[in-house]
C-alpha cells in the first residue's frame, strides 16, 4: 500500500496512518508493505504528487452504543422489545448499520434484570413498612420532597444532586431520632430498651439489604457500560464474553424470546447476503421509508416528453422510455461518484449504497390478500411478510406499479462512521408521452449524546455509590414505577376469528431510529447533510437529462426545471440547524408544463 507524506515530510501507513521509519519496508503496527513516495520539495507537498488516501473507515460503535442504551434506558429497551419481539408475524424493520438481534438480546436482559431487582426491592420495602409502619411514613415523606426537588429541576446538575441527596438524608435521620425520642418519652424502659434488640434491628437490617441490593444493581450496570462495553472490549454476543457474571447479566431473560430473537437473527443475516434481491418494506402509519429517518426533502417533476429536433430543424422519432432503464442509467450515474475526489469528507461517496426497494403498507397489503395480489409478499397469515423478492419481480412493479406496492431505488451515503446516513428513494413513472420522476431525501441523525457518553467512563452512570444512595433514599416515591416494571406484560395485538389486523405486519420505525437524536450534533454534520444532498440531486438531474437526450427527446424543459429547482433550493445553516431550506421540511414540485410551483409538505 502507497505510503501517505505530511507537509513536514513524516512518512505514514496508508493503512493504519502511523509513522513508519526512513527505509521500512512493512508497517510495524498493521503489517502494511510500505512503497515510497517521492519525496516532497522544500518540505512541502508537490502538486503533482497526487498520492491517493483511501477512506479508512472509523469503528462502527452503532451496535454497541444501542446495546449500552438498553442497559441504560428502560424506554427505549421497551420499545425496541414491542416493536420487534412481540408480533411473531411483524416484518423485521431494516436497521442499516445495527446488529439487531445483539441488541434486542440486550434489552431482554437488562428487562428481566430490572424486574428482577425490582420485585426483590418491593418484597424488601413491604417487610420494611410492616415491621416499622413509622419510619416507613418519614421516609416516604422525605422520598416525595426529594422526588419533587430533583424532579422540578430537570438538568439538574450532580452538584445540586448531591447536596439534595445530603439534605434529604439529614433531614430522614433527624425525622428518625425524633420518632425514638417520642418513643422514649412515651414508653417505659423497659419497653424502649427492648426496641433495639428488636424492631430497630430489623429495621436497619432490612435498610440495609435494599440499599445493598440498588447498589449491586448499580455497580453491575456501571461495570458492563464502563468497562465491557468500551472500545475494543465489546462483545455484541454475551456468550463471547470473558466473564461467567457477564454472561449471565447479559443473558437474563433469553429463554423468554428465544423464537423470537432468532427471528430477528435470521432476518439480519438474510438483510446481509441478500444482495441480488429487493428489500421488502411493509409499514404501518404514513411513513413508508422505515429505517430511512425523517423526510427532509422531496423533489417532483412532471415533464411532457417532446421530440428533440434533428440537424435540419425537424423532429426526430424518439426511442421508447423504459422505466428499467432509466433507474439503471441512474443507478450508474450515481456510482460515479465512488470515484476517489475531495468532493465529500473522509471519501465518504465511495461507500455509496444502491438497494432496491418495494415499500407497502401493511392496511393494503391485508386489503388486497382475497384477490390474489402480485407481488406474493403475504401468503400464509401466519408467518411474517417476506423480507425480499427476486430483482425480476422487483423490477416488474417498475413498470407496472400498484397503489399498494411501489418500486424505488435507494441511494443511502453513511458518514461519521455510521452515525448519520442520508438516504434518497427515487421512483419514475412514464407513458411515453409523459415522464413522472419523484425522490426524496431522508436523513437518519447520530445517535443521542446520552447513549454516546459510555466513551467517557463514570458520566454515565456517575458514583456507583452515590447513585445507590440517592435510589435508596427515593425508593418509596418510586414504587409505582417498580410495580409497573414487575407486573407489566407485552401482549400481542388480540384478533378475533376470521379478523386480520394489520398492524400485526407492518413496521412502524427502526432500532436506529430509535435512538436517533433530536437534531444534528454539529455543524459540520449539518454541512455534510446538505452537502449530500445537493450532490445528489444534481447527479440525478445530469442523468435524466442524459437519459433523455440519448433517447432523442428536447431536454430544454427539463434543463429549466432542473436549474430553477437548484436555484430555489437555497440553504442556510445555523448553530448545526437546518433552517428554512430543502433540508428541513420543503417539498419541491417541478412541471415543465406550466413552469414551476413550490409548495410545502
């Protein structure tokens, strides 16, 4: 591999980027063989050098800042489990990116742990409020003055939280003195002298035990994202794990799923060596680019296809459009873009990914089951849609779409090492007197700053001991929420006979999106998203202007559509917002017939 030169001359691995020494012949931390370069001329790089650097692709942390998520946020390891593990005959949502199985394993163990210790803690404070009904009212009362302090100051800081954590302590021990003062008071001594043998002891010692058992909760969660979930010491499958405690914290629960989760398994796998076939989206609710992300632009054009006139002025007699041919002219054109350029950071248009998609709702994919539908997606109610179908059947809804089943091309740029992906579904439509062309944008955001914080030990879960300690002195103002943890169950949707529900089968979002944040993180990714897609959307206005003028049709209309829609299409970005431009929320509808319109969506 070509060895890359720096402006001061440090010769570096093309591979790896680590210094290597005047002569080496291998890297010594990869074993790259090294070829020398010229060297560059007083000490600054030559302009004829050109020396290629290939992309080298950062870690993909995807899968294993998810599974510390579901350790992490109940919510979410809920919500993952409803979506995917619940309805047996759900479609499996794409997860570009995500090992889904390794992470659902996760969010099933760290649910079964959570009701586990959960249950063990509500058994322990029901001892404790029988065997001390008084103290169990003070702490109550200081638990309910501490949850509405610290849940009054949402953000609050771990300063605040400490000193709230101090008061509410003081102010239950002084609460606790006073209730053994009265009980000197009012009772004889011998009575009182027996409290500590006694009822006292038993209270401590069942304090204790809760206290000790938040704590091993505590400590064991802080261990895995702390340290069995960094870099480098990640294991996506528990039983790869070095630790017999790990393996079983991490595999709480499994047996529960076990169907379920190796449906997911399987579905993942098929995803990753299915690549001669078209994907198969089956979504429910509006949005059908499930695992995509949010919609940020759509582009429209409608365009009368007229002859383009030959040398001597007169028209000329057009090839027919085929639909096939125009997405694989795209597709092509678009590919160019692999081609080594400064165009996108970090090389990041050589990983350009081309699927092809047929995307159908699950409400008409039920509706149409009676009239023998094409394409066969459903055809045994009791088993899930299929995951994917032959390029031939794929292709043929091209040129033949239903209501119900579109045919689109997916042209997906992942970058920032797999934590934002843009994602353009493209579909066309023509009866060769007319060419309907339509695609969207969608950007799938980084993952949530929370969940990325496992990279920094001890902001995740703090002070083991601290937090056990502010648990244990709530504990009373969160019994509602443990006994909802222990009690609740997933039910699958309930249909009557001869009743088919929909909802069962279709997708309604990704364990990626998930966990997407609000907003991009930075202006750069911002920058990076607009950059996409304009890039594209000017590679694809350059093939169909090609694919049209190769087939003897005038493209002067669609060079004005094609202009006025770069040229309305401005972007402004602020603070790492998308604000008022075609990345955010704009639909752009283009017709060569009556000029342009913009509208919104």
């Amino acid at each position: 591999m070509t060895a890359g030169v720096s402006a001061y001359g440090e010769v570096r691995c093309g591979r790896c980027s680590s210094a290597t020494r005047h002569g080496d012949r291998f890297c010594e931390s990869c074993g790259e063989p090294i070829v020398p370069v010229p060297p560059p001329r007083n000490g600054y790089p030559r302009a004829d050098d050109a020396v290629p650097q290939p992309a080298v692709a950062g870690e993909d942390g995807t899968t294993r800042y998810l599974c510390a998520a579901a350790q992490l946020d109940p919510d979410f390891g809920d919500r993952s489990i409803a979506e995917y593990l619940v309805e047996r005959v759900r479609a499996v949502p794409p997860s570009p990116g995500v090992d889904s199985a390794a992470v659902l394993r996760e969010a099933v163990a760290a649910r079964a742990r959570r009701r586990l210790r959960d249950g063990v803690l509500l058994l322990l404070l029901l001892m404790f409020a029988v065997t001390s009904p008084g103290s169990a009212v003070l702490w109550l009362i200081v638990a309910l003055v501490g949850a509405s302090i610290t849940g009054a100051g949402k953000g609050i800081s771990r300063r605040t939280s400490l000193v709230v954590l101090a008061v509410t302590v003081c102010l239950f021990v002084v609460l606790q003195m006073g209730s053994t003062l009265l009980s000197f008071v009012f009772l004889d001594a011998d009575a009182f002298g027996q409290l500590p043998a006694t009822g006292f002891t038993l209270t401590a010692t069942l304090g204790l035990l809760i206290l000790t058992v938040l704590a091993a909760d505590t400590f064991a969660v802080s261990h895995l994202v702390n340290n069995r979930f960094q870099r480098g010491e990640f294991k996506s499958d528990a039983q790869d794990a070095r630790s017999e405690l790990e393996r079983t914290v991490r595999g709480l629960g499994h047996g529960t799923f076990r169907a379920e989760l190796n449906r997911v398994a399987a579905a993942d796998e098929g995803s990753a060596q299915g690549r001669d076939q078209a994907d198969v989206i089956v979504h429910r609710g509006p949005r059908p680019f499930i695992g995509a992300g949010l919609p940020i632009d759509d582009t429209v054009v409608a365009l009368p296809l007229e002859p383009a006139p030959d040398a001597s002025g007169r028209p000329r007699v057009p090839r027919g459009i085929s639909v096939n041919e125009l997405h694989q002219h795209v597709a092509d054109a678009l590919a160019q873009l692999k081609a080594p350029s400064s165009l996108a950071p970090s090389r990041r248009l050589e990983g350009l990914i081309v699927r092809e998609q047929v995307l159908i709702p699950a409400d008409r994919l039920v509706m149409n089951l009676s009239r023998r539908s094409w394409p066969p997606v459903l055809g045994d109610l009791r088993r899930p849609p299929a995951a994917h179908l032959p390029l031939g059947v794929a292709r043929q809804l091209a040129d033949a779409p239903q209501e119900w089943a579109r045919y689109y091309r997916c042209f997906r740029i992942e970058a920032w090492d797999r934590d934002l992906a843009t994602s353009c579904y493209f579909f066309a439509g023509t009866d060769q007197h007319m060419l309907y062309l339509e695609w969207t944008h969608c950007a799938l955001l980084p993952i949530r700053q929370w969940y990325r914080r496992i990279d920094r030990p001890g902001n995740v879960v703090g002070d083991p001991l601290i937090q056990s300690l502010a648990d244990w002195v709530l504990l009373p103002a969160t019994v509602a929420r443990r006994l909802r943890s222990v009690f609740h169950r997933f039910r699958p949707i309930v249909q009557r006979p001869g009743e088919v529900v929909p909802d069962r089968y279709g997708a309604a979002g990704s364990l990626r999106e998930f966990a997407a944040d609000e907003d991009v993180q930075s202006y750069f990714q911002a920058a990076d998203t607009v950059r996409y897609v304009k890039i594209v959307d000017a590679a694809l206005f350059r093939a169909v202007g090609q694919y049209l003028e190769s087939h003897g049709y005038s493209v002067v209309e669609f060079q004005k559509v094609a202009n006025q829609t770069i040229t309305n299409n401005t972007t402004t970005i602020s603070g790492g917002t998308f604000k008022d431009s075609a990345v955010g929320s704009g639909t752009n509808t283009r017709t060569g017939a009556s000029g342009p319109s913009k509208g919104t969506a």
